[in-house]
C-alpha cells in the first residue's frame, strides 16, 4: 500500500512539473513583448501566435497585429488588427486603442486593391497561388508592389501580366485571352526510300531553228522576187528623172518629172528585201544538218546537240 501511495505521489508531482514548465498563453506573451524590446520582432511574432494558439484573444491579435506592422507584412496586420478592434468592449483594446488605429492605419496605407475582368471560367493566380475564377473573382487586396498575374482557360492562350499595386489605390486590369491554335493531329509513317529510276533519253528530232527550215525557202524566194520588183521599179524612176509629160499638152506645158530620190529610196529597198530573201533561202537549205538528244534524270537534266 505504502509503495503504490508512493508510486502515485511521484506521477502527481511530475505531471505538475510538467506543466509549470510549460508556460501558458501569459507567459508566451510576456516573452514576445521582451523581445520586442530587444528588437527581435520575428521572434517575438513566434510566441504571439503560440500564445493565439494556446488561448485566441483581442490582446494575442492586437500583439500579432502590432509586430507584423513593424515587420513589414501589411495584409497580415491588416488582418489581425482588424480582428483585435472588432472587440472594443475588451479591456485591452480599450486600453491601447490609439496604438492599434495608429497601426492599423499605417497597414492599409500600403494595400492596395486589385478588380480583375475577363473571359468566364478563367482561373487566375497572384504570384503562383490561384486567387479565384472569373466572374466570381472579388477585387483582391494586395501588398504594393509588383505582382504576377497569370490567368488560364481551355481553349485559350496562357495570360500573364505584371501589375504594379499602388498602396491606398484601386487598379483594374482587363484580360483579354487569344484563342489556341488547334491543329488536327496527324500520322507519319516512318520514311521509306523510293527506287532510283532509270536514266529518261528523250532524243529531239530537229532544233527549233531545224523545225521552221520548211518556211525559210519559199519565205526566201518570195522575199526575192519582191526585192527584184523594187529594184526594177527605182531603177525606172531614176531614168525618167527631169523628162516633161507634156506630150500631148502643148507648148506651154512646164510638168516636168522629179522621181530621183523616191528611185534611189525603192531601188535601195529592193537591194535590202532581196537579200534578206537569200539568206533565208541559204538558212532553209541548211536547216537539215543538226539534231539534239536530252537525257532526263531524278537529279539531273543533261542536253547533248550535234551541229
């Protein structure tokens, strides 16, 4: 009996050693405001929340509130500040209400509010984390800075735009989204080598000049007999040059022929047709001498020509 008396005694007394070591949500406030004190704010931020944890109250959020203000991190002071004043009629708050305004203040002088419109169903994420979907998207409250906007929606073009948040300001930003290009899938069979045809000898009877050698010869002497003509016609006007036509007009008639230049101009006409008639003549007799061959391959086009 005496042992289990003293076996009992001894778990009482380490379980109340157990818990005056450790300290209760006061303690874990009283230590945060020492490190406040010796400006250590993240530390102290660490016992107010284990104090908030162990026991929630207006003070344990006024004194979040308060460090998180110094630390810089403006949403979460907002917050917890704005949780700690909601209370008035709590001792604490009464007494350092003029603190927690003035914080409180400070805090949302660096948020700023951002309205974000777009297509429906578009989720859009801040900085990575996804904030909403389109058009249940509220305005968000946001930290001044620079901010990430990215947004995404099926069949539509990833979004992404940085936003400058200005503190105490509203800014509004309008996504407009460019439609995915959709391309219709298709297979490719794996290549297979086509045969290597043989050599194509496309043999060419007669040269272009070969194919017109049946006009070049009646051609020639048309062009001949014409240039005979001429020549015949201006040789005649150059004789009857400076003769009267006054045979049967009198003495008195002054008529007198003057043909010599138009003469020279169709004797020189005719020289010109005729020859040109006999070098068709001497080309047609010709045209039969020359033939040409081309050979056609996948890669090459050879040309081979006897003249």
């Amino acid at each position: 009996m005496n042992r289990f008396l003293g076996t009992t005694l001894i778990l009482v007394v380490a379980s109340s050693s157990a818990r005056a070591a450790q300290p209760d949500a006061d303690d874990l406030i009283v230590r945060g405001l020492e490190l406040r004190r010796a400006a250590k704010p993240g530390e102290a931020l660490e016992m107010f929340q284990r104090a908030h944890a162990l026991a929630p109250s207006p003070r344990t959020l006024g004194q979040m509130g308060l460090v998180e203000t110094s630390l810089e991190r403006w949403l979460d002071a907002e917050t917890h500040l704005t949780a700690s004043v909601a209370t008035a009629d709590d001792a604490w708050v009464k007494k350092n209400r003029g603190f927690l305004d003035q914080a409180l203040g400070v805090s949302r002088g660096h948020i700023g509010e951002l309205t974000i419109t777009g297509p429906p169903a578009t989720d859009i994420a801040i900085d990575g984390k996804h904030v909403g979907t389109l058009p249940a998207l509220k305005p968000l409250r946001l930290a001044e800075g620079n901010v990430a906007v990215t947004a995404n929606s099926a069949g539509f073009k990833d979004f992404s735009k940085t936003v400058t948040i200005v503190g105490g300001a509203k800014v509004s930003l309008a996504i407009v989204m460019d439609p995915a290009e959709q391309r219709a899938a298709v297979a490719v069979a794996a290549p297979v080598p086509l045969p290597v045809p043989a050599p194509l000898s496309v043999p060419v009877v007669a040269s272009a000049e070969q194919a017109g050698g049946s006009w070049k010869k009646p051609t020639g002497i048309g062009l001949i007999a014409a240039g005979a003509g001429l020549m015949a016609w201006g040789i005649t006007w150059i004789a009857v040059d400076g003769n009267d036509n006054c045979t049967n007009a009198g003495p008195a008639c002054t008529k007198v022929y003057d043909t010599k230049t138009g003469g020279w101009l169709l004797t020189a006409g005719g020289v010109a047709t005729a020859g040109a008639g006999a070098v068709l003549l001497v080309l047609g007799s010709r045209a039969g001498s020359s033939n040409i061959a081309l050979d056609v391959t996948p890669n090459s086009v050879l040309v081979r020509g006897r003249f």
